[in-house]
C-alpha cells in the first residue's frame, strides 16, 4: 500500500484532539467516512451516528477542504450542511443506520456502531441538505 498523506493528515488529527490509539482513530475515521458517503448518496435514507464515530465525521467537517471534496465528489457538488438535534435519539436510529451502510456494500465496524448502540445524534432534517 503507498503513501496515503490524507488519510495519515486526518487520523492524526484526530489523535491530536482526542485521547486514542492509531488504530482507534483509524476505525473512527474510515467508519465517519462510511456513515458521511451513505448520507450524501442515499438523503432519502434518515440516518444518524452513534457519539463515537460522530467525532471521525466531525473531524471531516472540520477540515472543510477535505469536507467540501466529499461534498463534490458525493453529494453532486452540493454543500452537505451538518444541523445536528440537540437532544440524542434512543430509537435505535444508529444500529439501523449500520445495517443500512452494510446493505449498500460498506464494511461498518461492527463494534464501533454497537459501542453507542440505540444512542444516537441525527440531524435536523428541517434543514435542508443536512445529515
């Protein structure tokens, strides 16, 4: 496998800003990539995130040249906005969000979706174009 600068770019910043291991930030990541490509590809689909891969998407929409690339390769160029809900979702919402991104072909973390289980933080789908 060759160099992957983005990817080295983003998992340390995520090991900057949060206590991990290498390995842990890179679960997270990949997994916040997974949930933020299934959102963009699939808005029909109401989807939400459990906390702990919350802080990958998070770390992908921080990095807005990094966020707006998914938004253009992803979401027909569109700006994906990110309005969460203030108040978590217990309906079980982020277990079926990790079937759902197994049904399209991703290879969720299994233990990462189930760590927060029926916790979740979906979006304001008031807002338009949101996850």
């Amino acid at each position: 496998m060759g160099p992957r600068p983005l990817w080295d770019r983003e998992a340390a910043l995520l090991l900057r800003d949060h206590t991990m291991v290498r390995d842990m930030a890179e679960r997270i990541l990949g997994n916040a990539v997974m949930y933020t490509i299934g959102c963009m590809e699939h808005p029909e689909v109401h989807l939400g995130v459990g906390k702990l891969v919350d802080i990958g998407v998070h770390q992908l929409i921080l990095d807005t040249p990094v966020w707006w690339s998914l938004c253009e390769v992803y979401n027909q160029g569109r700006y994906k906005h990110h309005a969460p809900f203030i108040e978590r979702r217990s309906d079980g919402l982020c277990l079926r969000t990790a079937d759902f991104l197994k049904s399209i072909g991703f290879e969720v973390d299994e233990e990462l979706w189930a760590i927060d289980g029926t916790d979740c933080s979906p979006c304001d789908n008031k807002v338009p174009d949101s996850h």
